[in-house]
C-alpha cells in the first residue's frame, strides 16, 4: 500500500499558515507528499522547501483571479494536487489544518485494511475548530462537526466546491470513519493577521464593493460559542503555540469562564441530528473483507 499526502497553499507567510506543521503532522504515514505552492507574495516556496524532506515533491501554481464565486479556486488548486498524487489512497490536508501524532497508526492501519474494499471511496474525520485562541474551540451551529480527508485514488475522485470535501462524478463518497481527529487553527492567529487572511479569502467568494462594505468599519473576531480546550496538542504545534503571545486565553483562569451552557448543549444535539453531510456513511461492521459484493449504507441527512 503506498500512500500520498496533498495540500495546497499561497502566501503562507503574509497570512500565518502553519503549513509546515500541517505538513509534518501527517508525513511519517506518506510515500509521497504533494505541496501545490501559488503564485506567491512573499517566500512560500522556500518555507516549503525548508523542510527537507525527500517525500515532498513541489509543484508550482498560478491562481486564475477571475474565479470568484463560491470558492471555486479552492477547489481548482485541491486538484491540481490531487492529479500528481500516485498512492494508492491520498491523504489531503488543508494549510491550516493538523493531525495529532496519536491517530497516525490508527489511520495507516485503517487504509491498509480497508484497501482492498473497493466499496469505501474515503475516511471520514471528526473536525476541532479553534477559534480566537490555541485553547479555545468552537461549539455552535453552523461549523462542520466531519469531513472527508483520506480518499481513495484512480477512481475519479475530485474536490467539491470550495474544496471543504470530495465527489466521484458528482456523487457523495462511500466513507468509514477514520477513528481521528483534524485540528482546524485557521481561526487561531493574531487579530491583525486574522482580519488580512479573512479579507483576502472573502476574494474567492465576493466581489470587492461587497469586501469594502464589509471591512470598512474593520474586522472583529467575537470571542463566542467557544468552550476551553484543555488536552494535547500536535508536537509539531508546540513551538507555534509556545510563541503566540497575541494569546490572551492562555491563562487557565480566564479559560473557566467559557463552560458549555444547557441551552448550547441542547443546540448543538439538535444541529447534529440535522446536519447536512456531504457523504455516504458504511457501518464497519457490515463491510466484507473483500471488495466483492455491495454493503448498506445508513441513510443520508
């Protein structure tokens, strides 16, 4: 079984991409690893190349700036790497985005076994999303619970619309839980860097009288709906976490303040009873241990 690591990423330095730890997180499992680097502003390339790594292969970008509607550049630039990768399953990941070192061997063991079903397209991953802070998470509606991050190669796999998940020829992936987390740290950088990163990504989205609309009176990130996070974090986040100062959450005391109310507890059952899932999820124990006949699937939402 041979692996490939994915990601893409631009101006991972004028914006705080922790793209290398990114990078480093899920390496140790990968055969291969693609960086697709965008026409930059600033030394991307070389952050990228820094790394040292033999497994890494760079490819070079241009971002087509006439794509802005609903993020489809996002998803362009997601298969430009996708279509370099030779593993057998690919593991994508996004720039702002990091596996802890524990769920390394559980995902490895996870693709070796699920290899030769040729029913299961992916591997579905529970999502934390910081926000405001490296011990602060979010816990309200509107912020994706899963998604996909492992997919399988050579069958026509592609990333879907802003490049949050995948399809096969329009369709919803066939997926198993992975039995791993993703970090999400986009939302966890100093205001100033935060505001710029969110300006420049609204691009992709908006044209720019609705961008001056929106920035001209600044741009303020509510610290709400947020509850502590208070376990482990990736060894290769350390570093990063060790020198954000911008952190004013760091404290433990200023943390208890942020405890999960019943009212947000109820909220967020409900949401999770009626999410929309961009996938097709197989119960693991009904998988046969080859690829030879179809399973059930439980029904989407």
């Amino acid at each position: 079984m041979k692996i490939s690591g994915a990601t893409f990423v631009r101006n991972a330095i004028r914006f705080d991409y922790p793209v290398t730890e990114s990078i480093r997180s899920i390496l140790p499992i990968c055969d291969e690893f693609i960086v697709n680097v965008g026409d930059s502003e600033d030394d991307t390339l070389a952050l990228i190349e820094s790394i040292g790594d033999p497994k890494i292969r760079i490819i070079a970008s241009r971002w087509d700036e006439s794509l802005r509607q609903g993020g489809r550049i996002l998803s362009q630039q997601t298969d430009i790497a996708l279509r370099e990768c030779r593993g057998d399953w690919i593991f994508y990941i996004q720039a702002d985005e990091v596996v802890h070192e524990k769920y390394l061997e559980t995902v490895r063991q996870k693709m070796e076994l699920l290899l030769p079903i040729d029913q299961v397209e992916g591997l579905l991953f529970d999502f934390k999303h910081f926000f405001g802070s490296y011990f602060l998470i979010k816990d309200e509606r509107g912020w994706y619970r899963r998604e996909i991050r492992v997919i399988r190669n050579h069958v026509g796999v592609t990333s879907w619309k802003d490049a949050q998940g995948f399809r096969l020829k329009g369709r919803k992936l066939r997926v198993v839980h992975s039995g791993a987390e993703v970090y999400h740290y986009g939302w966890a950088r100093n205001p100033a860097i935060m505001a710029a990163k969110q300006r420049n990504l609204d691009r992709y989205w908006h044209d720019d009288k609705w961008i001056e609309h929106k920035y001209s009176e600044g741009f303020d990130v509510k610290i709400r709906g947020v509850v502590p996070f208070e376990n482990s974090h990736p060894a290769v986040m350390r570093d990063r976490i060790e020198k954000a100062d911008w952190d004013v959450f760091k404290n433990h005391e200023m943390r208890k303040q942020f405890r999960r109310s019943i009212k947000r507890r109820i909220a967020a059952l409900f949401d999770s009873i009626g999410e929309y899932r961009n996938y097709v999820l197989l119960d693991a124990k009904e998988l046969p241990s080859n690829g030879s006949r179809q399973t059930e699937t439980r029904p989407d939402r």
